[in-house]
C-alpha cells in the first residue's frame, strides 16, 4: 500500500511513521516529492488499508497497489523514471544509443572501440569484462583485468562504460569501476544477484530472460528496487520461439506494455534478438518508432577478429550510417538523438 503525506509534513513525523510501519513487520520505502512524502509499504498488507493508518495526522491518504510489482508499476510512481548515467539521461526525452563491442579483449581493441564510439557521439560505450557463454571453451572474458581496462577508458579517452556482471561477488568490484551495470539475460531470476545490485549506488541495465513472460520480467526489476535503487533500465533482447530464422525473436510489443505498465525507462537490443548484423538497423529503427528510450548494440572495429559474437557486431561505418537514418525517426516521435 501506498501512505501519501500531508503537505509540509515534518521530518519527525515522517520518521515516528516509518517507525510504526517496521514494528509491524513490513517494510517502510520513502519518496520525497516536491510538494509532499509518499510511503511504500511493503509485505503482506492484506487488511491493513482500514486498519487506522489513515486516521494519523500526517496522513492525507492512504491506497492499495493492485499490480504484483508494487515498485516497478505506475501504480507506485506516475511520472516517467528518468536514470542519469553521467552525464547521458534515459527515460526522458533523448534516446539514447549505448554501443560497442561484445567484450573486452584487449588494451588496444578496447581503446580503439572507445575513439569510434566517441567519434560518432556515442556517450556510453558497452563492452562485458564476465562472459556467460553457452559453451565452456568459448572466451569467457578478461574478468578483473577486463574492469580495469574499462576504467582506463574511461579516464583517457573521456567516454561512460558500461559491463555486464553474473556474480555477487563481482558486484561491488564493477561498481568501482563502471558507470553503469548489467544483468543479463540468463541472470534475470538470479535473486541473489539482483539484491546486490540492489544495493549499491549505480544505475543497473536489467535485461529480460530469454523464456520471461513480461510479469516475471517486472517481478525481477522489483527485487532490485525493493533493496533501494531506484535507478533501473528495463531492456527488451527477444525471446526464444519456435523461430530459426534469426537467433531470437525481439517483441516490441513488450517495449509498448513496459511502457504502459511500468515507470522505468525500457531501451532495445536488436543485436542478441537477431544474431546477425544485416537486421540490425531495421531493428532499431522499428525499436525508436515503437517507443523505446534508447538501445543496446554491438558495434566492433574489426567483427572479423572479434572474439565473441562478431556476426551480429556493426562494422564502423554502419554505426555511422545507423545514427543518421534514426535521427529523423527519433525526430518524429519527439525524440532527441
């Protein structure tokens, strides 16, 4: 349930509030408005609506949250979560395009990948130090050296990172390291892994399991809200179907339901949807007209040479060519690019 402040209410008030909430055994979550204090209460709240809460006298009103993911609805939060990552902001009215290679390979692969990205005015370079690969004897990625790579990147070359983590144990490291972390696909339901991330102070992109259905998807991004951060990225990478044309199936009709459902920011990745490069820009430019606030693509300087996923990976050049076609789309559905 939902418990909205009165106007103006103090912040001793607000604490003797919280304190009532805990001894009750549920659990207290408080957002500051700009004119007045709501609090989540969550746990099992069942016969707690009429149970005197609205006779206290901070208390203007107090209402139910119907929908399953209690923090991750609109329910819980109208307005547009808007995650600020740097300086680069996704949920609001840029849409922002987060690219570069599948992983870190090397020192002067990575640095060459930041310069392009840079180049094309890319503000968040992808690139994953852990690899969760369906074989055991692909790449796996450079791990902790990887992470160190991408904080030397960061600082020489000037551009936000981003990489995927697959451990708790990793957690706190990449946070360190990063601006901004992911879970992937297969970790989407990794529990312990999702209250970690919960409780750092770092924007995490949450991408959705490859069989999910959309509620078990928002159910995952409420185990990371409900530990306390708030900044989530919801990321739609299609889903396995009877299909074997293209790798996955991407379901932009989940970008439209997130988006009708939820209050967090959803952003696309075509390139692990389809496996293969030459659908990658009709993807996302499908992803910019159906609404999504941004995407997640691969883009290498050499995908010949790549040691992971380099035929779904964009050569230079149409990275370049991409950002020019979805300028005027972005442009149509009031986006900036």
């Amino acid at each position: 349930m939902i418990i909205v402040l009165k106007p103006k209410t103090k912040k001793k008030e607000i604490e003797s509030l919280i304190e009532k909430i805990k001894k009750k055994g549920l659990k207290p979550v408080a957002f500051e408005g700009e004119e007045r204090t709501a609090i989540h209460v969550l746990g099992d709240t069942k016969g707690e609506i009429g149970n005197g809460w609205s006779s206290i006298q901070c208390v203007e009103k107090v209402m139910r949250i119907l929908k399953p993911y209690k923090l991750a609805s609109k329910e819980h939060h109208s307005q547009k979560t808007v995650v600020r990552v740097g300086d680069a902001t996704i949920g609001g009215n840029d849409f922002v395009v987060i690219a570069g290679p599948c992983s870190v390979e090397n020192e002067k692969q990575i640095m060459e990948a930041a310069r392009l990205m840079k180049d094309n005015g890319i503000k968040i370079m992808r690139a994953s130090a852990f690899k969760p690969r369906t074989s055991p004897y692909s790449f796996q990625g450079m791990g902790i050296e990887g992470l160190k790579l991408l904080k030397k990147v960061r600082e020489k070359i000037g551009i936000l990172v981003e990489t995927e983590i697959m451990d708790v144990r990793d957690v706190a490291i990449a946070a360190e390291h990063v601006d901004l972390l992911r879970i992937g696909a297969r970790n989407m339901q990794n529990f312990d892994l999702l209250k970690e991330v919960g409780k750092v102070n770092k924007p995490v992109t949450l991408k959705r399991g490859i069989a999910a259905t959309i509620k078990e998807f928002l159910m995952a991004a409420e185990y990371i809200l409900m530990n306390g951060n708030k900044n989530v990225i919801l990321c739609e990478r299609g889903i396995r179907t009877f299909e074997t044309a293209y790798r996955n199936t991407l379901d932009l009709a989940a970008v439209a339901i997130l988006k009708k459902e939820s209050h967090l920011p959803v952003i696309v990745d075509p390139s692990h949807a389809a496996g293969n490069r030459d659908l990658i820009a009709p993807l996302c430019k499908a992803s910019a007209a159906v609404g999504a606030d941004g995407l997640l693509i691969e883009v290498h300087p050499n995908p010949e040479e790549a040691l992971s996923d380099g035929a779904q990976s964009l050569y230079p050049e149409q990275l370049t060519s991409l950002l020019k076609e979805l300028k005027p789309i972005c442009n149509a559905v009031g986006r900036k690019l």
